[in-house]
C-alpha cells in the first residue's frame, strides 16, 4: 500500500497542475489496466493535511511498489511522495478492477 502525501514542489501554475493531474491520472489508468493497481484513490482532507490518498498494488515486493511508484508524473515532479507500507488484504479486491470500469466516473 502506498500512502501519497503532499510533496516539497507544488508551485506550479493552474494550468501545469492540470496537466500534471491529467497525467498522473493516466499513469493510474496505466498501472490498473496492467493489473499492477488493484485500487486507488484521494482522500477528502482539508487543503493543509499532507495524507492526498493512496494506492493499493498487487505485487510480490515493496521494492517493486516504489518501481511502480517511480512511473507516477506526479512523484517525478515532486507533487506528491509516496510513504509505502506491506499490507496484505482480500484476494477478492482483484476481482474488483473489471467491475471498476462500469461504474468509474468517465471525466476523471
């Protein structure tokens, strides 16, 4: 599990965090289509909490979670950092990602 917290670099104009956004979403689309990302998501904290959301992945090692998480714009960019933690939940959340696209918001 990777717990995304607010990074040191988030100067940025509104229109460069929109595209970093834009491709820090794609990069999550990318690792679920790859089966790699079994489920993320932001939490609704107040601006100041640095906790922005988390990323469960189905892996066989951190080490290959901070791989993972090294693909991610927005860790690249120094927008977010990842905290990552082993955890171990239901081989049922797999089962979740085919179910995902059906209900997913489409503008996201």
């Amino acid at each position: 599990m990777a717990f995304l917290k607010r990074g040191p670099n988030r100067d940025r104009s509104k229109e460069e965090s929109a595209r970093l956004q834009r491709a820090h979403l794609d990069n999550i689309g990318r690792l679920a289509e790859e089966g790699k990302l079994v489920m993320a998501g932001p939490f609704f904290a107040s601006p100041e909490d640095d906790l922005r959301g988390i990323y469960i992945f189905d892996v066989d090692s951190i080490e290959e979670a901070r791989a993972l998480t090294e693909t991610d714009p927005a860790i690249q960019a120094g927008s977010l950092v990842m905290e990552l933690k082993k955890w171990y939940g239901s081989a049922a959340l797999k089962l979740m990602l085919p179910l995902s696209k059906m209900v997913t918001k489409k503008d996201i």
